[in-house]
C-alpha cells in the first residue's frame, strides 16, 4: 500500500515525520516536493536582509525523512482517484494520500500587478528583493509593500532596517534611503488580529519610519505607477506584494473548503495553507505556521487509522477520524529587529518578544530534527539583537505566523 505527501512545507513535512512513525511496516510512504530542500517559511523575509540565514533556514528533504522523497512539481491531483501528475515524471498513483501543496500569493486580476511586482513566497522572491532594493538605497525614491498582514508588515521592516544600516555605515551618503509605503484595503495593519496586537504593530513600523496606508485599494500597476481607488496615484520604483492567498496551480488555483477530519475526498486529505479548513466549532481556522503544524497531528492520526483499516481488510464502518480545532497559541510578528507578541490577552515587545520568536524558531527547527541550524538560528537572531543595540532591541516572529 502506498500512501503519498504532496508538498513538504509546514504542514508536510510534519504529516510525513509523524507517518514515518505511525504506518504500518507494509505500507509505503512517498513525499512529493518541487524542491529538494524545506524552508523555514516564517523566517524568509529575513533573506532580503541577511543572505546568509538562508543557509539556517534551509534543510534537505533527505537529512529530515527517511522514506522515499521524489523531487517533482506537483501539476494536478484527482484526489477520487488518488493521483498526482508529476511534472517530468510518471503520474503517482496511492492508496491514501494528503495534499500539503500550501498557498501561493493571490494577485485579484489587478491589471499589472502580476508583471511588476514581486511576491515573497520562495526564497528567490527574497533574493529578487533583496537585489533591487540595493539598487535604490543611494538613489532614494519610494518602495512600496502591497499588502499588511504579517508578511507585508515583516518585509517592510527588514527594508527599512537595511536603509539605516546603509546609512549608519557611512555608505548613504546623506540620503536615508528609500521611501517605505505600506499598503492595506482594510482599516487597519495586521487587520485579521486583535485590535491591541494592530496597535502595537502599527507603532512598531511608525517609530522605524514606515508609512501605514490604510483602507487603500490597488486597482492597477503600470511600470512606474499604482493606480489607486477613491485616491491619488502613487509613485514607486519598487513594489513587493504580499495582499493574499490562492490555491496552488495543482487545484486550479482554488482552496478547497475541508471540515474539521481534513478529508478532501474518501481517501484524500488536505492539510495547511492549500485548503480552507473549517474547524470542529464550525470556525474557518486561518492561515498560518501552528495551525498547518497541528493540522498535520491529526491528518497522521487519520491517515495511519485508513491505511490499517484497509490493510485489515476490514469492511463495515470506517474507522472514526479525529478532528481539529483551532486554538491559538498567540502571535508574533518581526518589524526590522523589533517584534511583537500576543499571547494571551498580553502584547509583549522587546527582549520578551524575542525571547519568545527564538524559541519558537528554534523549537520548530529542533522538532523537524534540524537541531544544528536550530543552534545557528538561536545565534544569529541573538547576534542580531546585540547589534541592535537599541531598548526595543527584538526580533520577530510568532507563537505563531502567517506564511
């Protein structure tokens, strides 16, 4: 019996350590990823900054799992049927599977925002960034940051940390650097979160020099020019988009609603970011690291529970599936080498703040068996936080982040 791993993100990876332990020695595990490495996604916005986290943030599939790891793009997946179409290889075919195929960033159909903007999904989206945003650190001129949720607030931040440092080195030559606009459509930044975590985000990017655009809808980009709703056009001579989700290509671009047991089709599921998953209150769970995580505990425990029941042959009642249910364990968000943290009905920032993010990198790290990069993580993030040098000296991330 063969049971499959479509993607190896958060959610993946997580699903497929589980299930090394938990099948049956007769069945078969295959894991599915584009890449050969898993990326620490919530620490990828620190790429654009500090190239060599890259290397801390950066494992090979095959010194994390021990069962058959294919390297493929994942095209499309009939999950009645149980295939996936491979890009340059043999569709693969099983018996019980999972998608963990994660989101890609949505552009709405806006004419021209697709073609000129950068997303920050993968880490040559950092590396582009990164390049460009060089490019303007002594010409000056306007960055612009579509898009406010946590990964639009931790890019704007790590930019502007890079215009300081270029010009507490002596090499900015007067000019402080790039304008950094942020955009959001709704009223506030990190609108999806409680109002005290908005409030202290909102002061964290205001004190590092960040202009906050609220309820600003893009409606079209041309090279030079975002054309605005019900206000008037801005200006930029960069632009990076983080405004929302979609599906992968795989399912049509779609997230696909799943209840709380995450089952797609009967021998199908689909955990994390790819899917819209509705918890056991009937809540929709939002996208993020600890929720693909802990959805990925219960689609081990589900998956192990079909592939014995099949491999019984025992006919009757399926066996009884677990369910999810949402429960956060707080927030944390990087704004340059500050943070802020909600855990509970506290907000937190400086050294607690990054106390908290580096032992949630670090445990994250250490869970999946990279304990090494774990260690060169914790280093670098304190590292980071001595050369600060500042009262609110944090770093950034979360008991919980958005991908």
């Amino acid at each position: 019996m063969r049971v499959a791993v479509l993607g190896a993100g958060y959610a993946g990876l997580t699903l497929a350590r589980k299930l090394e332990s938990s099948l049956p020695e007769s069945a078969d595990l295959v894991v599915v990823d584009e890449s050969e490495t898993h990326v620490v996604q919530h620490e990828l916005h620190r790429v654009v900054r500090r190239p060599a986290v890259e290397d801390e943030i950066s494992i090979p599939l095959t010194d994390l799992l021990d069962c058959e790891v294919r390297q493929a793009a994942v095209t499309s997946v009939d999950p009645e049927a149980g295939v996936a179409r491979l890009d340059g290889a043999d569709d693969l075919e099983y018996d019980v599977g999972a998608v963990c195929l994660g989101a890609e960033t949505a552009f709405y159909d806006i004419p021209g925002l697709r073609e000129h903007a950068t997303p920050l999904k993968r880490l040559d989206h950092a590396r582009e960034i990164r390049e460009r945003y060089l490019g303007l650190l002594d010409e000056g001129g306007r960055v612009v940051v579509g898009g406010a949720g946590l990964s639009g607030v931790q890019v704007a931040g790590e930019l502007v940390e890079m215009a300081r440092a270029h010009e507490s080195d002596g090499d900015g030559e007067g000019n402080s650097g790039p304008e950094v606009v942020l955009l959001e459509q709704l009223d506030s930044v990190a609108p999806s979160f409680p109002e005290a975590f908005q409030r202290a985000v909102a002061d964290q990017l205001g004190q590092r020099g960040v202009e906050i655009r609220t309820e600003t809808t893009v409606e079209a980009v041309d090279g030079e020019t975002i054309t605005v709703a019900d206000g008037a056009d801005l200006s930029y001579d960069q632009l990076v988009w983080t405004g929302g989700l979609q599906g992968p290509s795989a399912l049509d671009d779609e997230r696909p609603v799943v209840r709380s047991d995450l089952r797609l089709a009967d021998e199908t599921f689909a955990v994390g970011d790819v899917a819209r998953v509705v918890d056991t209150d009937g809540e929709p769970v939002p996208a993020s690291a600890q929720a693909a995580i802990r959805e990925a505990g219960v689609a081990a425990e589900n998956v192990t529970a079909l592939v014995e029941h099949r491999l019984a042959g025992a006919g009757g009642f399926e066996p009884r599936l677990d369910r999810y249910t949402f429960d956060s364990l707080g927030w944390l968000v990087s704004v340059g080498d500050g943070a802020v943290a909600q855990v509970g009905d506290g907000v937190l920032t400086g050294q607690a703040a990054l106390a908290l993010k580096t032992s949630v990198g670090a445990g994250y790290l250490g869970s999946v068996g990279a304990v090494e990069n774990a260690v060169e993580l914790v280093q670098s993030e304190l590292g980071l936080a001595v050369d600060g040098a500042d009262d609110d000296a944090s770093d950034p991330e979360a008991v919980d982040t958005e991908p």
